[in-house]
C-alpha cells in the first residue's frame, strides 16, 4: 500500500500539470483549426 502512495505522490503532480497544459492547448489548436479551414474561402476572394 506504501508503494503505491508514493507512486501517485510522485507521479500525481506531472499528471495534473500535464491535463492543465493539454487543456489549455485544446482551445488554441481548435482556434487554429478553425482559421486554416477559413483559409481557402479568404484566400478565393
């Protein structure tokens, strides 16, 4: 049981820091998404 509360104690914080991160990208990469798919109707004009 010990062994086991260290690993989620070492490995706890790099996940939750990792999800954050991810999270916060998933808005830019949609936004960027959204933009390049927007591309050729601005680029036809």
């Amino acid at each position: 049981m010990e062994q086991w509360l260290n690993v989620v104690s070492e490995v706890g914080f790099p996940i939750v820091v990792t999800l954050y991160l991810l999270n916060r990208i998933e808005s830019k990469l949609d936004a960027l998404n959204q933009s390049i798919q927007m591309l050729p109707s601005q680029l036809g004009k």
